[in-house]
C-alpha cells in the first residue's frame, strides 16, 4: 500500500522555484542590455545567495535533499541507463540522471555567477572581484561569462525541461507534482524527510547567513555592477 510522503521540504521547493525564476529574469535582462543591467546584477546576488543557500543545505537539509542522497556509483549509473535500475531505490527522490543534472546546473550556475562577479565588459559593469584579480583573469572571466556560461546553462535549461517532458509524456509521470506539493505516493518503509517548524527556521536562518555573504562580496568593490 502506498502513502504520501514529504520527500521534498518546504525550503527545497522554494529554493528550486525562486532560482528557476531568478535565473530566467537573469537571462532576459542580459538581453536586454541597457538599464537592465542593475536588475541582472542584483539578480546575481540572488543566485549568489540562492547557491550558497543550497550548498549548506545539500549537508543539513531534508533526507532527500541531502547531496549525500545524490552520490550514485557509476554501476549504479550504468544499470539506471540499461533499464535495469529499480524505481523504488532509483526514483524517489532524485534518479541517477537526476542528480548528474542537479549538480551540473548548480555547477554551471556557480560558475556563471562567480564569472559575472569578476567580469569587466568595459560598457556598463564592472564586477566587484575585478579590481581585486589579475587582468588576464578578468578577460577570461568575461570572455567566459558572456560567450561560454551563458549558453552551457541555455543547454542544461534545455535538458532539463525536456526530461521533465519525457517523464510526463513517455513514463506518464510528473516530476513537477512533487516539487509543488512536496509528497509522493510511496511504501510506508521509504523515509520522509524532515520538514518541520525546526528545520524551516534552520533554513531561513541558513539563507539569511547567505544573503550577508552575497551582501559583503557586493561590497567588496563598493559601486561595481555585477
């Protein structure tokens, strides 16, 4: 018989969607160039935080959000990809693919931002890390962020939402569902993550403590744009 269970908390689910949202706004006001360039900035504090947010909370955070939960061997891997996985170890919370997909967006993410932080387009920024590093740094940041990051992340995007297409047109099973309501219909033998008033308050303190760190690099060169 199968029950709902709290496989993502309340904090993951707020942390996917506002950094799904961030990063779509990032991509259209680098488009746009011009005056929204303050909003991409401060978007990219926000990803900043958003980041540092997750990356405390891959080791403290509900059972299933936990980067420990993530960490599959390559056999493991190879047997998912043969067809030869089995769906109540593999899909509860992240699959195999999954979580190769986790990690490579928040690393390309990661990457973006810390490239944006130390890019110099010479037009209309300037990040806060550019006047602290070498000049053959700053070009490569900025030759990265602009004509490399972007797009790798364009693609990983591009990935992701076809595999959640995949899953609800081939598989007919919705990978969205979940991350909007936090439960899954499963065995009662698989553990829920814990998704209490405690552990709210210990991410919202965990986010508050990233948004001082994304706070002090924005002043590390007081003035820069990102």
């Amino acid at each position: 018989m199968q029950h709902p269970i709290r496989i993502w908390d309340l904090p993951t689910r707020l942390f996917h969607w506002t950094l799904a949202a961030a990063t779509i706004a990032l991509v259209v006001s680098a488009k746009l160039g011009g005056n929204a360039m303050m909003l991409h900035q401060r978007l990219g504090y926000l990803v900043l935080a958003l980041l540092v947010f997750r990356l405390a909370w891959g080791l403290v955070g509900g059972h299933w959000s936990r980067f420990a939960r993530l960490l599959y061997s390559p056999a493991r891997l190879l047997r998912y990809l043969r067809g030869q996985g089995q769906p109540h170890e593999d899909e509860v919370g992240h699959s195999p693919t999954g979580a190769l997909a986790v990690f490579a967006l928040l690393a390309s993410l990661l990457l973006q931002v810390l490239s944006g932080l130390a890019s110099d387009d010479e037009i209309s920024f300037t990040g806060p890390l550019a006047s602290l590093l070498p000049g053959e740094w700053v070009s490569r940041a900025t030759w990265y962020h602009a004509d490399v990051g972007q797009y790798l992340l364009l693609a990983l995007v591009g990935l992701h939402l076809l595999a959640v297409a995949f899953y609800a047109l081939v598989r007919r099973r919705s990978i969205v569902r979940p991350m909007l309501t936090g439960d899954k219909q499963l065995p009662a033998t698989v553990p829920a993550s814990r998704d209490s008033l405690g552990t709210r308050l210990l991410a919202l303190g965990l986010l508050l403590l990233a948004g001082l760190l994304a706070w002090w690099v924005s002043r590390l060169d007081a003035g820069a744009g990102f």
